[in-house]
C-alpha cells in the first residue's frame, strides 16, 4: 500500500532525509522509532504534504499511485491520515463544523452523499464514545484551549471519523499520561483492519506495550539504521539509540 | 512552497456587482458652485431653510478646499482630488412623480433583481423594508404603507423634507453638524438624497429596516445622507449595503449618517459595504469617506454598530457614539478587510459624558495582498462620566506578507471612576493551520473561508441573520487566495 524508495527530502537549508525505504502493506502496523532530530516527523509531513518539506529525491507509492504528485487534500480525501503531533488551534471555528466540513470533503471525492447534521451528529457522537470524549468539544473551538491529551484525543476521533486506508500518527503518546494512553491505543486497535495500514511514529518504547506493531524501524540521522519485529522496540528499550548510530552501515533497509 | 495556484484565481475573481445599467439620465455638469447647490436644492423643491443651511455648508466648505483643509491624518494615500470635476447629481429620468412601483423603469427594477434585492411585491424580502438608493436618489421604498400603520415613518430623505419637515428640521445636523468636518461638510451642502426613519415613542419596529446603495453613473459622486430617530423606547434595526459598477476611475462617496436614541431607545446599525474595491493593480474603487455618529441623548438608551467593510478602494470611517444619557450603551462591531491595493482607515470614537455609560468595541482587521489597514480608535472619557465603562479589543489577521496592519487606540480619561480595557493582537493566518485543514480534506479556498470566518465570529454573529450570510460569502469572496 505504501512503497517509500531512496526518499531524501530537506526543511529549508538541511537536509533530513538521506534515503529512505521502507515498505507497509495492508492490514500491517508498523512502528517508526528513533532519537529526536532523526526525521521521524519530516517523514510524517513528507506522506501527508506539508509544502515546507522539499522532497529532493526518491518517490512514495501509495496504492499503486504517486503520492508526491498529490495535493495534501488529495491526499486525505483519497485516504491518507495524519495524526498531528502539535494539532494547531483555529479560534472560532467549532470542532463539530470543522469535523462535519472534514468528513463530507471525503464523502463527496467518494461519490457519497453529503451528511447533514443530524446524521452527522449520530456519527460523532458515536465515535466520541470510543475515544471517551465528552460531546462539549463539538461546541469548542478547533483545539483552543484543549489539555496537551485532549489535542491527541481529538485527533484520534478524526482518525475514526475519516477511516483512512493509512494513517500515520506522529507522537500521538507524547505528553499522555497512562489513561489517556490507553484511551489513544484503544482507539488505534480498535481501527486496525486488513485493508488499512499504520505507520505509528513514536519515542519511546512504552506505546507498543499497547500497539504491537508488526514491524518496527529505527531512523536515525534520515536513515533507516535498523528494521525488525516487536522485540527490536525492546531491545531499545534496553540498549538505547547509540549502539545503531555509530554503525548505520551495518543496518539492514526495512 | 506552498501552492498558491487555487489561491491566486480566486484573488482575481471579479467583482460580482460591476455591471453598469443603460439608462437614461438627469445629470448636472461638474462642478461646485453655490449654483451646483440651489441646482440640486430646486431640483428637490426644498424649503428656504434646507437651502440656507446647504449654502452654509458649502461656503465652510470652499473656505476648507481653500485653505487646503483636507484630511491627511488617515494612514491612507490617494491623488488629490480635484472637486471642481465632480458631477454632483445623477438622477434615473423620470417625468413625473412615481405613485407606485409599476411606474418605475424596469430596468431599474432589473438592477435591484440582479443585486439580490427585489423591489416588486411578490418577491419582497420577508420581514425587512428596503429603500432603495440609485445614484443620487431614492427610487422606491417598500413596506412603507404597513410601517406607516404603527407610526413608523420610513421614506427617503426627500419624502421626509416634504412630509415630515419638523423632524427633519429638529434633527439634521444635530449629531454631525455640517461644519463638523471636511467630508461631512462637503456632504450637506450637495447631499441627494438617503434614508429616512422615525420609530415612535415605545414602539418596536417590526421589520428590519434597510438601505441598498447603488452608484451606477459615471464620474460622480454619491453624497446620500441617513437620518434615524429612535424616540423613547422605541427600537429598531436597519442594514444597510452598498455596490458600484467596476470603473477605472476613482469615484467619490462622502455619506453621513446620523442617529438619535432617546429614554430607553435602542438602534442596532448594521452595514456591509461591499463598493468596487478597484482592480488588483488599485486602478479604479470607491473612496468612502464617510461620517456616522449616534447620540445616546436618552437614559439607558443603546446605539451599536455592526460593520461589514470589504469594498471600496479606500475606506475612511468612523462610527462612533456620543453617550451623552446616563447609563447609556454603545457598541462597534467591525469587520474590515483590505485585498490587493486597498486601504481602510476605520475604527470607532466613544464619547462618554453620561454616567455609568458603557461602550464595547470589537475590530477585526483581515488584511492580503498589498492591503493596508489602520484600526483608529478614540476612547474619551469625560469629567462627569462616574463609572463608565469601556472594553476595546482589536485583532489583526494577516494573510501574505506584503499586506500591513496598524493599531492607533487613543485614551482620555478625565473621570478616575472609570474602568477602560484595551486588547489588541496580530496574527499571521497560518501554513500550519491551512495544512491542518488541507490534511483533513478540506481545500485551501475554503480553509481560508472557514479561518477567517472563526476569526471574525464575534462580529459576524452581531448581524441580523440575512445579512450574516451575505457577509461569510463576501468574506469568502473577497479574500480567499490571497495566502502567499
């Protein structure tokens, strides 16, 4: 579903990517670790877009199509999801219009028909549930004035409200406490299905005690420095980052 | 970067309202003479007393042109303008005295149709009695007969000269005096024609009242001038909109309004101004400078101002209210946006002089393109105003980098009593925040509508309902694309 080849890519005058492969398919999770400053999040915003990120060289396939050639509302309409790691605030702007404007944008690109209010409501609400939000966030403005776990949340409620074929959550565990991480990997389990696949971004090892990936790579310097199954996240765990930055050529490519 | 291809075929959208109609004319030769001014007067058939005071007006005015006494304090800039070559009167032709709407050219019917307000019965706005302004005068008023019903006079300026002189006559010039200054002088001594209304004591208007502005004629200008009284506790609400062809030359509008709000007396004054902001390059536009003031003369009495400002090539204007009966209220909710080469110098004065009066005064500036903006704003609060109140809160959106904001808030207070908040804040629209937007699907045109649209919430939600959709969609309009 997802094919990243030779990918380099730049944020203004550095480079951050150096060239990287990694391949997820259906119905996989994998997980994406690695110190801070590697590249995780430039990779994130690569897939989903963000127009200050340069790609330089490479190509992404997603379904067979060329992502880069892709506008970023293209890109979620056709079914790619970003789990925001720094959600912004939009003062004025409610939760409810910004999720119902976000839900039909894809339902019209699909052909479907456009949900109205009160079909729309019956959906949120039911999707909130998973997430154990409290409807009062539908009348709030877009993240304004949400706790650090109530950002993540939300953008987990999108995720269930958009079902993208592959989502990418960048640091979606970062700043949560043991409840709201629980809440956020439920969440994410809960989505996880054979047509769908999942590149989860994360620091610490702790997230996949509840997300077990099936894959897991380590990124260090734009590079992928090491690529295994659940029990390499552990031997991080335990060894740290260093022993794989000082011999990268010694990395097998994921 | 970012793609700014949706961004840029938006910002060059043309201005929908530009169409010119074909009709035929009365219109007077430019200039500016006491002859212009008893030319207009006779044309109108006014009393002795209207014309003394426009020739009044008129001399000061020459006196200020002489003297070089145009405004240049006003972060705007613009050729000098020459007022010798102005037409001071264009009017439909029409023989004789139009008794009902079946008599009025229907072209000009068409051109209302066109604009979104129909004139004729059967298509009538529901619930809101427009007069309607074409050039230099009023050419029909609907809903006049069922106001009339409950003691509501609602006509233009010149059926209120023939049919009500007494009210005209005790209230013109008594908020903004002619002399008061150089626009607003200029405006009574060649003003036209505008609306007119009268709510009498205790009754509340049942019906929106409203105002279309249409320029239409070329080189000229339009000096309408509105009059609302408000008697003790009566209320009303009146919108007001405006539009103009698209012409590569600048063109003058230099209204007054005026407000009076007497014991317990409420007027909601609600504008979107929508005139020809000229092309990308600034060729062409309304200059509106343009003066409006309300008297709170009456305790516990309210004026507020809500203001939609996207058009115009320059935007030079002020609501403001004098809080004059104690406990008075006054409020000034604005919206102003400067696109391409636009410039807008708009704020609001509250004059506090009563005791425990209270003002509000909420200003979004949106500012793209190379547009320049300046809120510009008097807060006074005078020795005997025990106890007022004032809350300023001023915000500033930019979108682009070659745009500017400007925030002059002026204080004085002279009661120590008084409590006085100012906020103020500037903010770029965000890549960020577009890029959140465009990651959930939603394209860059209508993330820019739905950001702006949150930003302007608080004044937006002060419009009466048919006017706060036309507002989003012009916002939309006016706006969209200009991300750089």
């Amino acid at each position: 579903m997802l094919e990243i080849q030779n990918l380099h890519a730049r944020a203004g005058e550095n480079e951050i990517l150096k060239g990287i492969d990694l391949s997820v398919g259906a119905g996989e999770v994998h997980a994406l670790m690695g110190p801070n400053g590697s590249g995780k999040s430039t990779l994130a915003n690569v897939l989903a877009g963000q127009p200050s990120v340069e790609v330089t060289e490479g190509s992404v396939l997603y379904c067979g199509r060329d992502l880069l050639a892709m506008a970023p509302e293209e890109r979620a309409r056709e079914g790619v999801f970003l789990a925001f790691q720094y959600p912004v605030e939009i003062p004025g702007v409610t939760n409810s219009y910004f999720l119902k404007a976000s839900v039909n944008a894809l339902r019209k690109h699909r052909g479907e028909e456009e949900l109205d209010a009160i079909d729309f409501l019956e959906l949120v609400r039911d999707r909130m549930k998973a997430v154990e939000m409290d409807e009062k966030f539908l009348s709030r403005a877009i993240n304004e004035g949400f706790s650090g776990g109530e950002k993540k949340r939300n953008e987990i409620l999108q995720m269930a409200l958009l079902e993208p074929r592959l989502a990418v959550l960048d640091e979606t565990d970062s700043g949560l406490d043991i409840d709201a991480l629980r809440i956020v990997a439920d969440g994410v389990n809960h989505l996880r299905r054979r047509d769908r696949g999942m590149l989860v971004i994360t620091h610490y090892q702790r997230l996949l005690e509840y997300i077990v990936p099936d894959r897991v790579h380590v990124l260090t310097e734009g590079r992928i420095a090491a690529s295994g199954g659940k029990e390499l996240a552990l031997e991080l765990e335990q060894r740290g980052y260093g022993w794989l930055e000082k011999e990268p050529e010694g990395a097998a490519a994921g | 970067m970012a793609d700014n291809t949706a961004i840029e075929e938006i910002a060059n959208r043309e201005y929908e309202h530009g169409f010119v109609t074909e009709i035929e004319e009365d219109r007077i030769p430019p200039g500016l003479t006491e002859d212009t001014v008893r030319l207009i007067s006779s044309k109108k058939n006014e009393p002795e007393w209207l014309l003394d005071w426009r020739l009044k007006a008129l001399r000061r005015f020459l006196e200020m042109l002489e003297a070089d006494r145009e405004p240049t304090w006003a972060q705007v800039t613009y050729p000098k303008i020459d007022y010798q070559s102005i037409v001071y009167y264009a009017a439909p032709k029409q023989t004789k005295t139009v008794e009902s709407l079946d008599e009025i050219d229907p072209e000009l019917l068409r051109t209302y149709e066109k604009l979104g307000i129909p004139l004729v019965e059967q298509q009538r706005l529901s619930g809101v009695a427009v007069d309607a302004v074409f050039d230099s005068v009023s050419v029909a008023t609907t809903f006049k007969e069922e106001l009339e019903k409950q003691g509501i006079v609602f006509c233009s300026f010149s059926d209120a000269v023939k049919e009500h002189p007494e009210l005209v006559r005790r209230y013109l010039g008594s908020v903004v005096p002619y002399s008061d200054n150089f626009f607003a002088c200029l405006n009574s001594a060649v003003f036209s024609d505008g609306s007119f209304a009268y709510i009498p004591k205790g009754v509340r208007c049942p019906m929106e009242l409203s105002t279309y502005f249409r320029i239409n004629s070329a080189g000229t200008g339009q000096f309408e001038r509105t009059l609302l009284v408000a008697d003790e506790g009566a209320s009303v609400s009146y919108l007001e909109g405006c539009t103009a062809p698209m012409r590569d030359e600048n063109q003058l509008h230099a209204a007054v309004v005026e407000l009076v709000a007497l014991d317990d007396a409420a007027i909601k004054y609600s504008t979107v101004q929508n005139w020809y902001p000229g092309d990308k390059n600034g060729k062409g536009g309304i200059y509106n400078f343009v003066t409006k003031r309300g008297a709170c003369r009456g305790r516990r009495s309210k004026i507020s101002w809500t203001q939609v400002e996207t058009g115009s090539a320059i935007t030079w204007k002020y609501p403001s209210c004098i809080l004059q009966g104690d406990d008075s209220v006054g409020e000034f909710y604005s919206v102003a946006v400067t696109n391409n080469r636009q410039q807008a110098d708009t704020g609001t004065k509250m004059l506090h002089i009563g005791r425990n009066t209270k003002s509000t005064i909420i200003s979004k500036g949106i500012s793209a393109g190379r547009g320049q903006q300046s809120y510009r704003g008097l807060v006074r609060i005078g020795p005997k105003a025990h106890g007022a109140r004032n809350y300023s809160q001023c915000d500033s959106l930019l979108l682009g980098d070659q745009c500017g904001a400007h925030t002059f808030p002026y204080l004085e207070v002279k009661n120590a009593s008084a409590t006085v908040e100012h906020e103020a804040t500037t903010s770029k629209i965000g890549e960020d925040q577009l890029f959140y937007c465009r990651q959930r699907g939603i394209s860059e045109e209508d993330a820019v509508s739905m950001i702006v649209n949150g930003f302007c919430k608080e004044v937006l939600r002060e419009l009466p309902m048919e006017f706060a959709v036309e507002a989003q969609n012009l916002l939309g309009i006016s706006l969209e694309g200009s991300v750089g």
